[in-house]
C-alpha cells in the first residue's frame, strides 16, 4: 500500500510515553494498525479543538488508509478546528492508554516530572535535590 510521511505535532512527552510500550522501529505499524483497526474519535469536538501549547514534532509513515480514514473522520466532524493532526493526537493518546492502562496524560505528567527531576540534579546536584524532594514531602 501507499505510504507518506507526515509530521504531527503532539503534547510534549508523548514520544517518550508511546516508546515505553512500542519500539521506535514499530511505531509506524502499531499506529496505523491502531487507526485501521480499533481508533473511534471521541465525539467531545470541544476537547479535540484544544491545542498543546507545550509540544513536540515527529514523522509517522501513514500507509494511504490510515491518512484516508483520519481524513474521513474530519469529514464527517464537519467542524471547523477538528483537523487530522487533533485525531492523530487523539488516536495516539489511546494508543497509549491501551497500552499502559492508564491515561497518557498520567504517563505524560510523569515523563516532565522525571525530566525536570533529571535538570535539577544535573544542575544542581544529588544533595540539592534530596534537600527539594524532603521539602516538598513534609509539606505534604
């Protein structure tokens, strides 16, 4: 089948959350596997109009169906703002709930909090950083 590769924008950390489950050499075939076979958009036009204002970029190769069937669900939205790129996004974060069973916001959440966690020992050292976590723990 046809393929193409497009660039989609997502939530900053879904790279990192969707490799936990699925390798990046399988990442391609796990999502379009996904879209073909389970994806079903939520009918909340609301949320799917949201934007991440934090994000980050990465290639998919979308074999022609996959591409065809986002396009198609954009369609029958008829919904200005509820675009191919907010479905991959969506289709993703299931993805990525199937997997873990647990919401890939939680996953996301986690991935900042370990990334800033690594920054700040990086910065600032071991000792400085048990100091910060011991505050934040007795503050409770």
């Amino acid at each position: 089948s046809q393929r193409k590769r497009v660039s989609f924008y997502f939530p900053k950390g879904t790279a990192e959350a969707l490799y936990r489950y699925v390798s990046r050499a399988d990442r391609n075939t796990v999502v379009n596997q996904f879209i073909l076979q389970e994806y079903q958009p939520l009918a909340n036009t609301e949320a799917l109009k949201i934007r991440p204002r934090d994000t980050e970029t990465f290639i998919i190769e979308m074999q022609q169906e996959a591409f065809d069937r986002l396009d198609q669900f954009v369609e029958e939205f008829g919904v200005k703002g509820v675009t191919r790129t907010a479905l991959m996004r969506e289709a993703v974060a299931q993805l990525i709930e199937k997997l873990s069973n647990t919401t890939s916001n939680e996953i996301m959440v986690e991935n900042r909090l370990d990334a800033a966690i690594r920054d700040y020992r990086e910065t600032f050292g071991h000792l400085q950083l048990r100091e910060k976590l011991s505050e934040y723990i007795t503050k409770g």
